[in-house]
C-alpha cells in the first residue's frame, strides 16, 4: 500500500492526514514583541499540535518507546535553541 509521506496511519488503520504547519505560529513565536510570554504560549500550542506526528514518526523507524519519546522531546528542544 502506498502512502503519501504527510499522511500517518491511524489506530484502526485507516489514514490520517498530517496536521498542515502552523507557519503564522511559528512567526509569531519568532517575531514576538510582546515578550516570552507570547512565545512560550505559542510553543506550547506547537509542541501539543505535532509532538504525537513527530514520536510518531520516530517510533516507524524502530527506536523503541523511551528512545522515541527522548528523540521526540530533543527534536522540540533543538528546534527552540535555534
């Protein structure tokens, strides 16, 4: 069965599509004039909207559970370092 890379299988098997990228939240996340607050608020909303894709994807190129979840939190943690 071919799958389209921006789709996931779902529990029952059926597909799911990948949520489309919030690019006006990461903007905003990187331009934020209204402080850290805003920027912690918007990474927040980031990490609950693609943290479940990302240890998702992980987990389909074999790492275990632990190494998934580690991998999937430095993928976060790197991205806001940058």
């Amino acid at each position: 069965m071919t799958v389209n890379s921006n789709v996931s299988i779902g529990r029952a098997g059926e597909p799911r599509a990948f949520v489309t990228t919030r690019w006006s939240l990461i903007l905003s996340a990187a331009n934020s004039e209204s402080g850290e607050q805003e920027a912690c608020t918007v990474l927040d909303e980031l990490c609950r909207t693609y943290w479940r894709p990302v240890f998702s994807f992980v987990c389909r190129r074999g790492y275990s559970m632990q190494d998934a979840q580690d991998l999937a939190q430095d993928f976060f943690c790197e991205d806001t370092e940058t």
